[in-house]
C-alpha cells in the first residue's frame, strides 16, 4: 500500500502537525514533519513525544520509519508534493487571528508547478484567496492553494483523524485537491469508494474556511447556551442534565456538547468564536450572538466563586482545593483553561489555593502563581473549606468521596463539569453542589435524593 500513497510533507509538528503526520502515515504515506523549533524536532528524533495525547506516542513508534523529523523545509519540497500547514494562528490583542507563522511558511515557498499548499491551520476566511495573490505577485502562480480544514479534538484526537465526520476540500479544481481527496480515500464513506466513516464536502476555498469557523463558534453556541439554561435551573429548581437529556434526544438537537459547566476553554473555541467575530466585523457586520456566547463564557467561569461564597461566606483566608487544571480531561493543554481564571479570582477574594492535575500541573505551575500544587487529589484537598471539581478526569470521578470528606477541613464540594455522583458524595457528609442542579446535603433523618437546597 505504502508505494502508491502520495508523500507528505506536514510544516508546524503541534498537535494538528502531528497528528496529521502520523495520521497519514498510518494510512501508508511517507511524512516529512518540519518545524521552526529544533528543540522539538530533535526530542522528537529522540523518539520523545512533546505533547500528550492518547495513542499518539504508540502510533508514531509504529509508524517510525515512515516519519522524518526535519527543521529544514527543502527536504519536505523533495519528497513531496502537498505540504500541509500546521502552523499556530493564535488570537493577537485586536481579536483577529495572528498569521504571522502561515505568511512565513508562504513566503519560504519557492516557484514551483509541482507544489501545493495545504492549510490545516483555522484561518479567516479570505486566506486562501489571500495567499494566492502573494504567490501570484511573487511570480509563484503555479504554486497550488487547498484548504482542508482540521476537526478533531484534543484527547481523541488520533482516533478523531482517523475516522472523520467530514473530510472538507476547498481548492480550485486543480491537480491538488484531487490529490488531497485520494489522501483521504480510505476514510471517506463507502460511495466515495473507500472504507471509512468520513462524508467528503468537496467546495471553494472560501466556503472551506468558512465551515471550520462556523463549526467550533456553532458547538461554542451550544455550550453557552446549555450553561445559561444551567444558570436558569438553578434559579428554578430543574435539573440541567435532565433537561439535556430530554433535548438531546430530539434528533435535530442531538446530545452532544450540552454538558454544562464552569465554561469552554481550550486553544481553539476562545480564539476562533473571537476570529469570526472579528472577521465579520471587519467585514462590516456585527455578529451579536457570538458577542453573547463569548461574555456568557466568561461569566461562567467565575460563578463558581458566587457558590463558593454562598456556603463559606467570605473566602478571604479560605482554603480551596481545584481537581484538574487542563481546559479538559486527556490533555495537559492549558490555554484559555477555566483553572487559571478561578485560581486568579479565587486568590484575589483571598482564598488560599491548593490544586492537583494527573497530568498538566507541570506545564501549569508556571502559571498558577501562588497556587500550591500538590501530587495528588487527596493531597491537595487536606485542610481544604471546599473542593471545587474543574476538570473531569476519570480518576476525580473514580474518587472515594468518603475519604475525601475526612481529609478536608470543611464540607464544601463543587463539581464544575456535572461528573460526580451527587448523592453519593452527600451520603459520604459533603455538600454537594453542581452548575444547574438541585445542592444536596445530608441531613440526619432525610433520604439524600430528596433534599434539596443548602
Ligand atoms: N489543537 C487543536 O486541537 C486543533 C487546532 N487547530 C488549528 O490548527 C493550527 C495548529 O494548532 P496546534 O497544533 O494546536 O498548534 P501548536 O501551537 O501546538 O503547534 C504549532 C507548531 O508550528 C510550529 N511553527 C510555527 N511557525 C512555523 C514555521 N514557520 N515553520 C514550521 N513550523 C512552524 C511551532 O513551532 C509549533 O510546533 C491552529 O490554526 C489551530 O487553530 C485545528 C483543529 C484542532
Ligand atoms: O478547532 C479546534 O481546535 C477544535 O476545537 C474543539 O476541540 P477541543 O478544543 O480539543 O475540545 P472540546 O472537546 O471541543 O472541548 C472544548 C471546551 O468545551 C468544553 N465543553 C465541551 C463540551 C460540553 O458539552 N461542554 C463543555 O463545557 C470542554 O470542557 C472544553 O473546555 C472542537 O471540538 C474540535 O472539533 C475542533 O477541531
């Protein structure tokens, strides 16, 4: 299989880089992953896998002789006709997206007619149309444009590329799209003449670019609007998992992405919902509702310290225990995680903070100033007033609640992503209290599934 698999080149080795790298290779294709960081090119020589994420590390051992690590670009023009980009567009301080390192790859491209760039990286849309007017005044017109959009998530996001809802090509019809679409062959839907799940939308650039934009600020839409529903129960003694479940079952809500919680976070739904905003804007329009998913966004994160004070009263000398630190659990990523906003506002209203992650406090420590971490969840929740639950790894829900009531010095649990058992963490004499659900506390006497309020 592997003689006839088009080669690869893959420029930026983050999470997208490789991902997509390994992804290709496990499907036969030779891969060349540049990167401008030779540090992170030469761990990865050494066999070291820089970020974690389930299977990754396994894959890319196995796919070891069909992977190059290079920091030099002209290895990946050599080998191979489609370079994918995947590179980093983070958010820059006006709001749009910074595509500094997308116009340094441009611009390292030479004249060719037998190259395409194809960009994973989420950018504005007009980019691609963009890119192809340098190539064009850089006397490069040959050089192809595709724009083939990344969906996955981090912590399933091997098995995520692998088996695609949509496979989305935006290109001009040319010799590079076909390629891409032959690529992606053995992952798209049986009339498309392969074997995988994947539906192929086959479109223009910009129509491309739009998709990938629309997606994460839909789903980021979803997960605001499940949280005000959330903030609404609480008010009104309904249970938002109840109501969830109840809408998720209509098909053309679906159940997913209606967990509520203490908000999104993660480097993509913050930094794409502000892109699109700031690209309608730009363009002229005023995108009101992505004004509100985002401003619903903050305030979530900082209602935890509403509860928190609503059952210890001032915070100021308080003690507070935070389980998990990544934006979600499998990652050790921490951009835009609802840990660092809650550690900040927790300090600030003078609580102290202790805090455990199974696999982030590391990369973290560096930006919890302040925060004491511990080793492990039980560690840190000794002596604590209240222990809030930010991120549900599977271990904070496999916990035993009884012990980790006689450790701590107070009572208080806030399970910030829904994923404890509330009665049972009442029986074990906490008072438990989730984001849009009925508080429950143990009272001598009362069944604890009854009780409510606390
Ligand atoms: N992280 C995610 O789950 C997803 C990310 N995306 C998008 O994919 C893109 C990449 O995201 P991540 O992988 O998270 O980024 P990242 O920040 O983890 O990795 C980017 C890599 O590009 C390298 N790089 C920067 N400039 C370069 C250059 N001129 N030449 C070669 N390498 C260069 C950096 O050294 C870094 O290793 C972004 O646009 C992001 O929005 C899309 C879907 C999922
Ligand atoms: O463009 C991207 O980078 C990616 O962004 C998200 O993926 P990711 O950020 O890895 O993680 P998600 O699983 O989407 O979670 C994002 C945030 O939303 C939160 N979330 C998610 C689902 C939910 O029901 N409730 C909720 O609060 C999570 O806790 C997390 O903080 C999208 O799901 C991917 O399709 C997309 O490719």
């Amino acid at each position: 299989m592997s003689a006839e698999r088009e080669p690869v080149g893959v420029i930026g080795t983050g999470y997208v880089g490789l991902v997509t790298a390994v992804g290709f290779a496990e499907l036969g294709s030779d891969v060349v992953c540049v990167d401008i960081d030779a540090e992170k090119i030469a761990r990865l020589n050494r066999g070291e896998i820089p970020i974690y994420e389930p299977g990754l590390a396994e894959l890319v051992e196995k796919n070891r002789e069909r992977l190059t690590f290079t920091t030099d670009i002209s290895v990946a023009l050599d080998r191979a006709r489609l370079l994918f980009v995947a590179v980093g567009t983070p958010p820059t301080y006006s709001g749009d997206a910074d595509l500094s390192a997308v116009h340094a790859v441009v611009g390292a491209m030479p004249a060719s007619d037998r190259h395409a760039l194809v960009m994973k990286s989420t950018v504005p849309v007009g980019t691609g149309e963009a890119i192809k007017r340098v190539f064009a005044e850089q006397g490069k017109s040959g050089f192809r444009y595709v724009s083939c959009p990344e969906f996955l998530k981090e912590g399933t996001a091997v098995s995520d590329f692998l088996a695609p809802d949509r496979v989305v090509v935006g290109d001009d019809g040319d010799w590079a799209g076909d390629a891409v679409v032959e690529l992606y062959r053995p992952l798209l839907v049986p009339d498309e003449g392969g074997n995988g799940p994947g539906q192929l939308v086959r479109t223009d650039i910009a129509s491309a670019e739009m998709v990938k934009l629309a997606s994460n600020a839909f789903l980021a839409t979803k997960i605001s609007f499940i949280n005000e529903i959330a903030n609404v129960c609480e008010e009104t003694g309904a249970d938002v998992v109840e109501v969830a479940r109840g809408m998720g079952l209509d098909e053309r809500i679906g159940p997913k992405f209606l967990n509520a919680g203490i908000g999104f976070g993660g480097s993509c739904f913050p930094k794409d919902v502000t892109a699109l905003k700031q690209l309608a804007g730009n363009s002229g329009y005023h995108f009101q509702l992505l004004n509100s998913v985002i401003e619903v966004n903050e305030l979530q994160k900082r209602r935890v310290i509403g509860k928190l004070e609503k059952h210890l009263g001032t915070l100021i000398g308080k003690r507070i225990a935070l389980l998990g630190l990544a934006f979600k659990p499998n990652t050790d990523d921490m951009r835009e995680a609802s840990s660092l906003v809650l550690s900040a506002r927790l300090q600030a209203a003078g609580a102290e903070v202790t805090a455990f992650d199974p696999i982030a406090s590391e990369i973290a420590a560096p930006m919890l100033r302040g925060v004491t971490l511990a080793d492990d969840a039980i560690t840190a929740a000794r002596g604590a007033d209240a222990v809030v639950l930010v991120t549900e790894w599977q271990e904070f829900r496999d916990l035993d609640l009884a012990e980790l009531r006689s450790v701590m010095a107070g009572d208080v649990l806030i399970d910030g992503r829904n994923a404890l058992d509330g009665d049972a963490a009442a029986s074990a004499g906490l008072r438990y209290e989730g984001i849009g659900r009925r508080a429950l506390t143990a009272e001598p006497g009362r069944p604890v599934s009854t009780v409510a309020g606390a």
